[in-house]
C-alpha cells in the first residue's frame, strides 16, 4: 500500500521513520542466511560463511563499492569452501 503513494502525502518525520526500513529489514534477512543451519540452530563453529562476510564488509567499507563488496564476498567464500 505505501509503495502505490506519493511521497508528497507524507510529512517530514514520516518519511524520516521510512527511511529506516531498508536498514532494519536488511539484517533480518541475511543473519539467518549467515548464522543458521539447515536446521535452524546457529552455527558460530567452522561456518565458512561468518569468514566470508567479515571479508565482504571489510572490503565494502575501504572501496565503498558494492559490486566490489558482492564479489568479495562471494569469492572469499568460494575460496573457503574449495581450499580450506
């Protein structure tokens, strides 16, 4: 329903609160993708993926550059899961 309104019905602190969604939904969607297994306890011991996000985040914070950080992430784990 708010995505078919004008922004122009909104005020100012409602757009504020707004912004905020992307934010708060992001960490909702990856933790468990990071931290869960594929039976739903969290798996902090030899999980190649919380190796590979920390890589990612490292290098999307020095490059600001988010296919830099994607790809990062990606090949970090790649090269975690085949040679480690």
């Amino acid at each position: 329903m708010i995505a078919i309104l004008k922004k122009e019905m909104f005020n100012d602190r409602i757009r504020e609160v707004l912004s905020y969604v992307p934010s708060a939904i992001f960490p909702a969607i990856i933790f468990p993708a990071i931290f869960l297994d594929s039976f739903g306890s969290i798996q902090l011991e030899d999980n190649p993926k919380i190796l590979a996000s920390i890589i990612s985040m490292i290098i999307g914070i020095l490059s600001r550059n988010i296919l830099a950080t994607i790809f990062s992430g990606l090949f970090s784990y790649w090269m975690i899961i085949f040679y480690f």
